[in-house]
C-alpha cells in the first residue's frame, strides 16, 4: 500500500507484516508503561476539564523564560569565566558532546551551596531528564539475577517502569499511615534475603512523595541512612519536590547528611526550570575499585552505560539549564523559594477548598478523606466508592474533571482502588475551586 492510501479496517492497513505482542518485551503490555500516556490521552479528549492529573510545572512560570537568554548567558559564561573562543562555545553547544555533560560544575556547584551536598563535578552525569539517572543508576547496580529493588508501595511510576524494563525485581515496602516503617523496610529486606535474593537499593523519596505526598522526618532520615550501612544497602534518593518546603521547616536531603556515600542522588530540572529541556543528573560518588586496582567514581560506569543510550544529554538543552543557573546567581535557592511559595499557596488553597466543599459531617457520612501534605504537589483522597479509569471517564465526560486513579502507583497488586491523586501544580487558585466544586458533584451522584 503507497504511503499516502488512506488506512482501511482496524486504521492500520490490510496485510504486511504483523507483530504478536506476545512475542515483545513483556513490560511493554504493563500497565505501569501505560500509565503516563493514559493520563495524556484522557486529558487531550477532555481539554475543557479542569485537570488534577498531571505533575506538571505551572505553565504561567515559562512566561519570562527566553531560551535564547539562556543560551546567549550561558555561551558568554563559557566564553569570559572558563576562557573558550566563540568557536569553541559554538562547537560545544552544536557538536555532539561530552557524555557526562558539559554544566556538571555549575551543577555541583548549585547543589553545594543549595543543598549541602558536595561531591566534585566528576561523580555528577548530566542526564536526559531524571528517568534516564534512574534507568542507569538502576542498569549498573542490578547486575545479577538476584538483585533486587526495594521501593516504596505506592511509588513513582518512572522507576517502575525502569525496573521493568530492565528485568529488574521489585520488592515492595508498604506505606502505612503517615509513610513507610523502617521496621517494614528491615523486614522486606529479610524476606528478601531468605529468597536467595540481593537487596541491592532502595530507592526514595523523602521530601513530599509522589503520589502520596509523604515526608520523613529528620529522625526517620538518620535512621534510613544507619540502616542502609547495617544491611549494605545503597539509597537512591530522588527529591523532585524538596523545593516547595516552606524555608522554616526544611529538612537536610539524605544525601547531605551521607558520610559514607551510601546514596546516589537523582536530580531534575523539571520542577525547579523547564520539563521541555528535559535535563536531569545524578551524583554517584561512590568508589569503584577495577580490576587492576584502579578506583574512579560510579559516576564513570554510569556515563559509560548512558553513552549507549543517548550518547550525551543535547547541549543545548544543557547550555539553556546552564544559563538558568548562571542567571539566578549560580544556585537554584531564588527560583525555588519563589515558585516553592507558589506551590504552596496553591497546595493550602486546594486543602483549603476540599475542607468547605467536604465539610466533617459529610465526609464521615460519606467515609471519605484525604491527607495534608505541607509541600509538593499531591494529595491523595480515599473515597466511599471504587475510584477507576471508567470512573475517570465518567468524571471527565459529565462533570469536567479530571484526577489520577491511586491504583495506577500499586505495585504490590490490589492497592490504591479506592483512591484517587489530586495534582495542584498546574492551576491557579480559581480553577483549583472551580475542580473541587466539580469533584464534589461527582460524589454527591456516587454516594
Ligand atoms: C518522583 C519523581 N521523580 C522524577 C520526576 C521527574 O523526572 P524527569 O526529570 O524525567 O521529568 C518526577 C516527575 O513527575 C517525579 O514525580
């Protein structure tokens, strides 16, 4: 059939070749693979709904954003701090490039003096988004069929998704009320052990999870970390969401408090600057001994992995990042207070309106809930009624509205059915009433 023939029957043309889906990777059919495009293609059908699902950054904050600032900042930095000529810049940005990344300094720099976690340039990888720091922090470690990854019940799909399509095993540490249980941690990590196999990491995120919003505590964190020396275990802490801690009460990353490099640090760009250039890292500044002796940083094996994935991170995208960096002064700590204040308000606005809308008689009456983060992006409701894709369809077609079913971050099979994901991040206060007030017509027809 000629390329322009309009397709016939199912959409796809009669005859070629055709493909058992059986026959492909088996994380392909996963739902966990599916879950973020569900999400995107209910929202491109329903684009009048107001939206809770995504995770996305407020749109209004790209308003100030000039790419060719960025990159005008960023080539004159290159160019006046770090002496390189204007063809150099230019081949730099243009030429494929240094598979670590070419903002690493700025990077290790930014983290220093936000965070309080200094490792050298050398342990950072410049990363296509976070999901590439997770999809080779995991490909390096899990080496062996026994080695598994231990992470939170709920957790966030993107590592799912990598384990899965790394044959990685996962085993699950459920969350109680309030997050997860060292206790329950340490007694995952047995039951895995007695299998035969390896617990080789746990990967976290402690400041305002995603999707349950939860946050450990300082004490919580120390233990972590003790833990992980007793049973020989690596953290990989990601912290999207650390930035929307209100300044007073910040708590330190695991990794800052890490005196025995017992955690990889995955980072993003996306929350604090811009999804859209989709640049993330890690920071591996674990030794790694070869076998003539030789030590260098994890940080080395983990660019050697990306080298075959995506050869380097665009820099471009880098040089943008870069620019954004140099233009707030060299630390991310200005942006993040501003748009942490953001985030919120928006947050206290959403509880806000869930407490007039669900005044405490209903929501006994009714047997609904929900928890009360102080930060991030999310809040999950409980419900009285099952909370699935039909239901989602059902409120987006009749009510205009718009969430994220809890079940879609259960790994461990049957969770999370009569929950729901409230995202706050990419509205403004009007619509955020305006999505309550619709949610709650919805479960005034369902109970
Ligand atoms: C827990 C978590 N990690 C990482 C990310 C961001 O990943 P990326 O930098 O690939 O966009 C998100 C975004 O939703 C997230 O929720």
């Amino acid at each position: 059939m000629a390329a322009a023939d309009p397709p016939r029957g199912d959409g796809f043309g009669g005859g070629g070749f055709e493909l058992d889906r059986s026959s492909l990777h088996p994380a392909v059919g996963d739902p966990v693979l599916g879950s973020m495009n569900f999400l995107n293609e209910v929202m491109s059908r329903f684009p009048q709904a107001v939206s809770f699902a995504p995770g996305a950054p407020f749109a209004g904050f790209f308003e100030g954003v000039s790419v060719n600032r960025y990159l005008d900042r960023y080539v004159r930095y290159l160019c006046e701090e770090r002496g390189l000529t204007a063809r150099q810049a230019q081949q730099l940005l243009l030429q494929y490039g240094a598979t670590a990344g070419h903002i690493n300094r700025l990077v290790a720099d930014a983290l220093r003096s936000d965070e309080g976690i200094d490792a050298p340039a050398e342990a950072v990888v410049v990363t296509v988004g976070c999901q590439e720091a997770m999809f080779v922090t995991l490909r390096a470690l899990c080496a062996r069929r026994e080695d598994v990854l231990l992470v939170v019940d709920p957790c966030y799909a993107g590592i799912a998704g990598a384990a899965r399509l790394l044959d990685v095993e996962i085993r699950t540490v459920p969350q109680g009320e309030g997050g997860f249980d060292l206790d329950e941690l340490r007694r995952v990590h047995r039951a895995a052990r007695a299998e035969g196999r390896n617990p080789r990491a746990f990967y976290v995120v402690p400041d305002f999870a995603n999707p349950s919003g939860d946050r450990m505590g300082p004490q919580a964190r120390r233990e972590l970390l003790s833990l992980a020396e007793e049973l020989d275990l690596l953290i990989l802490e990601d912290n999207p969401y650390g930035f929307t801690a209100d300044p007073d009460t910040a708590l330190p990353t695991l990794k800052s408090m890490d005196e025995r490099r017992r955690v990889v640090y995955l980072g993003t760009f996306a929350k604090v600057y811009v999804p859209g250039a989709r640049v993330g890292f890690v920071v591996a500044d674990q030794r790694v001994r070869d076998e003539d002796g030789r030590r260098h940083y994890l940080a080395s094996d983990l660019t050697a992995i990306k080298s075959m994935i995506t050869v380097n991170t665009s820099p471009i995208s880098q040089a943008v990042v870069g620019g954004m960096i140099l233009e707030s002064g060299g630390t991310l700590a200005v942006v993040a207070r501003e748009k942490g204040a953001f985030y919120r308000r928006n947050l206290a606005h959403l509880l806000d309106a869930l407490e007039r809308r669900f005044p405490p008689e209903l929501r006994e009456r009714a047997g609904l809930s929900w928890n009360s983060p102080q930060g991030g992006f999310f809040v999950v409701m409980t419900m009285p009624f099952e909370t699935d894709e039909k239901l989602l369809e059902y409120s987006a077609r009749e009510f205009g509205v718009l969430w994220t079913p809890m079940r879609h971050f259960y790994l461990g099979g049957s969770g999370g059915t009569h929950q729901l994901r409230l995202s706050c991040s990419y509205l403004v206060p009007e619509q955020i009433e305006d999505g309550v007030e619709r949610l709650a017509r919805l479960v005034e027809t369902l109970i």
